[in-house]
C-alpha cells in the first residue's frame, strides 16, 4: 500500500544548546550531590565535542553571585565567559534573569507583594539584559517560575498579569533590540502560576508595548504538565510567529518537572514535535532548538553528559523519520478519513517495519 517515499518541501535548519545546568550534581529534593561540580570551560568543550553550536545561560551562569557586585567586575566577568565561547566556538543563545533563588523573590519578583522587591526583580532583569548583550546573546528568556501564588487569595491575578506586562516594557524600554522569550509553567515551584500555558504567553506578548519582541518558548515538560500536547504548544506559538525558541525534554507524567531525555518516555510524542518544526523550517530565522535534559542521578561521572549526546541522537533520528515519511500515502489516508489505517502507518515507521 506504501507509496513513494517523499520529503518535507521546506526543511529546518537546525542549531543545538543546553545550558550548564544541565550537566548537575544529582541533588534533588530528597538526596544531596552524588558527583562533582564541573567547570563552564569542561561544560563548554563537552558542548563542542558532542556537536552542539551554543550554550544557555542565567544571568549567575555567566557572573555567580551578582547580585553582590560592581557593574564593572560584572562586565569584566561576562567579558571573560565571552571570550570562553568564543575559544570554544559557541554561541550563547540567551540570558535568563534567575528570580527565584534570591531571599528577594521568595514571594515572587515581578508579582511580588512587595513593592521593593519588585523593583529588585525589574533592575535584575535589566542587569541580565546587559549581560547578555555582552555575551553577544540576542534573546533574554523569562521563565516566570515564582510568578503566581501558593495560596489564591495571596495575590491578585488580574493585576498580576499586569505588573508582568508593566515590567517586561520596562525591559523593552532598556533595550530597543532585546528579543524576550516567555517560557510558560503551570505549576512548580508555585502551585499555580500567573502565566501557565503558551495561550496566556502569547496573549501577553500582544498587551506589550512592542509585541513583535515579545515572543515564546515551548519546553515540552511544561506543555506536559499543562495536560497539553507539546507539538500542538509549538504549532500555536508559529501560528502567531512567535515560536523562537523550544526546550526538548521527555516527562513521564503529570508530576515534578523531571527533564527526561529527549523521546525516553513518548517516542511519538517527540516525533510530532520534530515534525512541527520541520514543516515550518524552523531555524531558518535563526531560531534555536535547546535541550533542557538533566543527568539521571543514577549516573556515574564519567558518564554524566549521555543524557545530552542521547537526546542529540534521537531528535536526529526523528528528524531523518519525518523527511523520509511517505507524504502521499498519507494524503490518502486522509482524503479517505481512514485515520485508524494512518495511525498504523505513522506506527509502522516508527517503529521501522515494513507496511
């Protein structure tokens, strides 16, 4: 029944980064470390040998602790990460201003309850801003993840929405080029956050005052987590152009976010989202694809970076399924509305056996 085999008419063009996070220790809530800290330089030349082009960052990624120091020694050190990548051959690919390690943001930073804290969460955004155009990074991420509430009654959502948009066009204001990225969570750390899902982050982008820089990003875990399809988050976002950025990741369910690698839980799951972007041509504005994986803590140090090449391999191999999928015989399918028949093909490639 299989006809010819076809290609996409438009294919991606794909860059790879993950941030050094994503090389950890192995704490988690209920254990302490189980192997050593690495240097950013061991992380970046890791980064360079398994064949990725770029590197994320939070702002203390780039200049620990900046909170207590001068504009020049933060410039002086991010200057120093610079010429790192460079040496390395990576490209930083954003900035993120962490706003929920500080004593600052306990109650969130931007929705705080405090006006001083919200301050201090604006002009850090401001300084993870600066970084980042030191870093010759063209996008700052905002991951809301304090930005909502514990308790309901604690916080007013409507003017919470608002106090986000107020700061990020305090943001847009500091830099008239700056693209921000809103990567939306439903839950975690806060049991119910301001900003959950891609819908809501693309609705704040159009109440901002330059909506064109205010775009997204789609981590699957979140969307996951959401009860939502990671691919149809993606779809939705290009829909609106907004699409410039996703993190690839796996997540067994709806529980603690869990940074699976990429297709170890949902192998179609993650072909649809390689599907979605290859259809698009994503990357050919410049988009990146981010892995936000984390090394299972089971794993031993000389071997804690596989969770990196691993996920590298499968979004490779899923990118090879969908341009060899037979596009005509899926049309077919289609057009008779012989969905079960289609869903035993997309299986049978997948799964490489013969239909």
């Amino acid at each position: 029944m299989a006809g010819k085999q076809t290609t996409t008419a438009v294919t991606g063009v794909y860059r790879f980064s993950f941030g050094p996070w994503n090389i950890d220790e192995g704490a988690d809530p209920f254990g302490p470390p189980v192997r050593k800290p690495e240097a950013l330089a061991r992380k970046m030349a890791a980064a360079k040998r398994m064949g990725f082009q770029g590197m994320q960052f939070h702002d203390d990624d780039a200049v620990p602790d900046l909170d207590n120091k001068s504009a020049a020694v933060i410039e002086k050190e991010a200057r120093r990460v610079k010429k790192m990548l460079d040496d390395a051959g990576l490209k930083a690919e954003f900035v993120a201003p962490r706003l929920w390690f500080s004593p600052k943001t306990i109650d969130g930073g931007y929705t705080n309850n405090d006006p001083a804290c919200r301050t201090y969460a604006i002009e850090r955004s401001k300084i993870a801003i600066d970084i980042a155009n030191m870093l010759d990074a063209k996008t700052i991420v905002l991951w809301l993840a304090r930005e909502g509430t514990y308790i309901r009654e604690s916080k007013n959502a409507r003017l919470a929405v608002l106090q986000i948009r107020d700061a990020i066009n305090v943001m847009l204001d500091h830099d008239p080029k700056m693209v921000i990225l809103i990567e939306p969570k439903p839950n975690e750390p806060v049991d119910s956050a301001i900003i959950p899902t891609i819908g809501h982050a693309v609705g704040l982008a159009y109440m901002t005052k330059d909506p064109d820089r205010v775009c997204c990003l789609v981590e699957t875990a979140h969307s996951i987590l959401a009860g939502l399809d990671p691919s149809d988050d993606m779809a939705y976002a290009l829909a609106h152009d907004k699409l410039k950025s996703v993190h690839l990741n796996d997540q067994g369910g709806l529980k603690f976010d869990q940074d699976k690698s990429f297709g170890s839980y949902n192998l179609r799951r993650a072909f649809n989202q390689v599907r979605v972007l290859e259809e698009y041509g994503y990357g050919r504005k410049g988009e990146w694809v981010g892995l936000d994986v984390k090394t299972m803590r089971t794993q031993k140090q000389a071997v804690n970076t596989k969770h990196l090449s691993n996920s590298l391999a499968t979004f490779k191999a899923l990118l090879e399924k969908v341009r060899t999928l037979d596009r005509k015989l899926e049309a077919e399918l289609i057009k008779a509305r012989d969905y079960e028949e289609l869903d035993r093909y997309i299986l049978c490639h997948l799964m490489g056996r013969k239909y």
